[in-house]
C-alpha cells in the first residue's frame, strides 16, 4: 500500500472521530429543561450599596460652610456668636491661601508652556470675569466687615 493510501486512509479515520465527538458534543446540554431560569431573583436588578459618606463629605459637613441655613447657623449653641465670626475669618483665610496656591501654580505653568489668553476656551474667560467681580464684591464686604 502507498504512502499517500495510508494518509487518506488514516485522515479518513480521524476525520471520523471528530465528526463522532461533535456529534456527542451537540447532544449534550448543559442547562437540559431551562433549569437556569429556575433560579430564584435571577433577572432581578441588584441593589445598588449605599456608600459610606467620604472624610471630604464629613468635613464638609462640620465646616462652617456646610450648615444647610442661616437660621441653622444662627441658632447652634454649641459656639457663641464671637467664635463663630472668628472660625469663619479663619476659614476664609485658609480656603484664600489654597487659591492664590492654585492661581500661582498655574502662572507659573502658563508662563512656562507659552500659553496666552488667546488659547483659553470661551468658558474660561467668562469665568475669569466672574471670579474677578465676585473677589471685587467680596473685598467691598471685608471693608466693611
């Protein structure tokens, strides 16, 4: 018998086995009857978990910036109304500290990457005027204060 005979007779072979084993492979089913549908809640939409308020959230929230109202602010008895004046300068004082932090830094990256105020978005040139009137106003009232 020739070489060639033998590969044919030896593929036709395994070609076999193959075409039995898929065969096999199609008639098995792994969920039979629709048993994975009895699984109880299984299309039911998982609740989402609550999460725990962040450190940022709760000192937000006893700062003095969190109080829901004036009358809330007010009414609390746990500061007399002196410390409750001097906590707040002190507040404005440390939040004005980390914008003229942010203002410098981004100055300085400005100036080192060549950027002009050509190059800003629309948005952030109104917001620049914004920020200007608001520190006008604010600096009218600590004048006054």
């Amino acid at each position: 018998m020739s070489l060639n005979k033998r590969l044919d007779r030896m593929f036709e072979r395994e070609f076999k086995k193959i075409e039995e084993e898929d065969l096999e492979l199609d008639e098995l089913n792994v969920t039979g009857g629709g048993e994975a549908y009895d699984t109880p809640k299984a299309f039911k939409k998982k609740k989402k978990k609550e999460v725990e308020e962040s450190t940022f959230k709760k000192m937000a929230m006893q700062t003095l910036l969190g109080e829901a109202t004036y009358r809330e602010y007010r009414k609390d008895e746990s500061a007399s109304a002196k410390q409750k004046v001097n906590r707040a300068i002190k507040e404005v004082n440390s939040k004005l500290f980390k914008i003229e932090r942010i203002v410098n830094q981004n100055m300085k990256l400005k100036t080192e990457t060549g950027i002009d105020s050509t190059k800003y978005w629309k948005g952030t040139r109104s917001n620049l005027q914004k920020i200007s009137e608001k520190m006008v106003r604010i600096s009218e009232k600590l004048r006054r204060f």
